[in-house]
C-alpha cells in the first residue's frame, strides 16, 4: 500500500466554489451556503474552504460571530465523503479556530447532532466539552423535490481557545 499525502490550504470559500461542491449537500444547502457567502462579504461569517493543489473544495465549513456573544460559532462543516477520516476535517477545524482568534475572540462552539457520534466523537478529540441540548432545524429536499422542515436534537459543545501570540 502507498500512502499518498497532499499539501491542503484553507482560504475563502468563493462563489464560483459552489458548483463543486455538490457533495456538501442540496441544490437548497448550496443556497444556504451561498447566503452565507453575502453575509461573510458583510464581515459577519467567515465561509472556509480546505483545498488540495488543485484549489477545488475538498472541505468547508462556516464561522458565525453573530450567533453567540463572545465566540465564534462553527456551522455547516461538510468535507467530501470519499475524504473522511483522513484528517481533513480536523484541519478545516483548526483553521476555523485560527479565524475566531485572529478577530480577538477565546472561545468555539458548535452545535452537533446527536444521531452523529462520528461528529461528536471527532469534536470532543480535539477538546470540545458538551454544555447543553438545543433543537435545531431547517429547510431540506425531500425525495419528491419538494420542500420539507427537518428537526433535530443538537448537543452544544465548546472549547476555549489560545491565542497564537
């Protein structure tokens, strides 16, 4: 067996990302996404995208600095099925935690699904603590096309942060 190993960068998700990234989720999520991009032009997210060589998506996930006083929330983290396990989604983690420090804030929090221990398990790895339970939900397809609420359970997890001083 040969490992092969790739030099990965984090950068900005860009518009012109999305239709690459079709593996994150919906036509309806890559909206939602693309909502973010407006609100991160506005200063109030950060969108990351985790890219090997070749510049196209193999991860990304969304910072919000307005969802919780003094942190910075981590949302929407996707990376590439085929990908998983590999160490990607530790990294986009890690740069996400560099943004939140870089705006001066100590502290990540994070809403993860109970029916997702892999999430959680990966979470908890890298220091995140539980503190609460919240329902969550949102718009998703359904099969047919249409469009349907989906509610969940989320498990909030936090962990404070270092500066890199």
């Amino acid at each position: 067996m040969t490992d092969v190993v790739l030099r990965l960068t984090a950068r900005d998700l860009l518009p012109g990302d999305l239709e690459f990234c079709g593996w994150s989720g919906s036509p309806l999520h890559l909206e939602n996404v693309a909502g973010q991009l407006t609100r991160a032009r506005r200063g109030e997210v950060d969108y990351l995208a985790v890219c090997p060589p070749s510049g196209v998506p193999v991860a990304i996930g969304g910072i919000d600095y307005g969802a919780r006083r003094g942190a910075g929330t981590l949302m929407q983290l996707a990376v590439h099925p085929a990908l998983q396990s590999c160490g990607i989604g530790t990294f986009l983690i890690g740069a996400a935690e560099r943004r939140i420090t870089s705006r001066g804030l100590r502290r990540a929090e994070l809403g993860v699904e109970e029916d997702n221990p892999r999430a959680r398990a990966l979470y908890e790895r890298l220091g995140y603590v539980a503190y609460g339970r919240q329902p969550d939900s949102w718009d998703e397809l359904a099969p047919d096309g249409s469009v349907r609420r989906y509610e969940t359970v989320c498990t909030q997890m936090a962990r404070e942060l270092r500066s890199e001083s």
